[in-house]
C-alpha cells in the first residue's frame, strides 16, 4: 500500500549514490524510499514493521552490537521482524577453515585473482568481525527477540530471523 516507507541507511555516500542510480533506472516507486547517509549507531529508529541488517554488524565494534540491537528491538513495533546477514564464525577451527577455503575458491571463480581475495582479506583483518551463530543467537534472545533461526546459509555466510512478540 501507499503508507509503507523504506528507510535505507548506509555510511558510505559512494554506496548511497549507487543506490540512488539504481533507483533511477528501475521502476521502483523510490518516493517510497529514503536514503540516509548515516553512521547506523546514530540512526534513529522507531515504529519499523521490517528491519533488515545485512553486513552490518559484522562491522560495527564488538562492544557496541547489543547496544544496537536492543535500539533495533525498541524500534520495532510488537509483531516486527529483523532480518539480519552476516559473514559467521564456526566453533570448530578446521570447519572454519574449510569454508573459508571454499569461499575464496568460488571467489577465483568468478575471475578474482589470488592477489586480490588476499588484498581483500588484509583489508578487511581486524575490521570485519564474524561471530558464531550461537553468539548471535544468544545476543537477541537476550535483548528479547522471540523464534531466532537461520534461514539461508552458504559456506560462512548466514541470514537469520527475529521476531519481536511483544514489548
């Protein structure tokens, strides 16, 4: 319907700029959607139906990530969920090494060259922290959210749902 909104909200202009092109080529109703450049730990958030995370929390300092959720939590309307995407950590040390493995492999597939997955991967070292599926799910039961699973997970990259039942 006409009273939905979308709210995007990213740090980068560069990212915010090319989502403004891809709206302008596409038919989306982009009156519907606003764009914010804006650190999310700034983001005021209140009445949402619908928040999804994807990427985010991986990079926002270990220290913080409750405080954000549990904002998340008291911005999401009784019956709200949360859709969150994250690069994950497994508890076990070799399977953890696998996947990571098979991600850089599909990586040379696609055309990358060993030097840049590992340019990539130096970049992104301290930066990019992954956390296990059971650290997150933890985390949000803590903070309140009900029925937290995974749905979709490919080698060491998993979505998971949140519902927020109540108040």
């Amino acid at each position: 319907g006409k009273d939905r909104k979308i709210i995007a909200v990213d740090s980068s202009a560069s990212m915010i700029g090319e989502l403004e092109r891809s709206l302008a080529d596409s038919s989306v109703d982009s009156q519907a959607i606003e764009l914010r450049c804006e650190d999310i730990l700034e983001t005021d958030i209140y009445d949402a139906s619908v928040i999804v995370l994807n990427f985010t929390l991986q990079f926002i300092p270990v220290q913080l990530r409750t405080d954000l959720l549990s904002k998340i939590f008291r911005g999401l309307k009784p019956g709200g969920i949360l859709l969150m995407s994250e690069k994950i950590e497994f508890p076990d040390p070799n399977l953890n090494a696998l996947f990571i493995e098979m991600h850089h492999s599909f990586k040379q597939n696609k055309g990358y060259s060993a030097l840049e997955i590992s340019q990539k991967r130096t970049a992104l070292e301290n930066i990019l922290v992954p956390e296990t599926i059971a650290t997150h799910k933890k985390r949000l039961k803590d903070i309140g959210f009900d029925d937290i699973d995974v749905w979709f997970q490919c080698f060491n990259f998993a979505s998971l749902v949140a519902f927020k039942k109540s108040n």
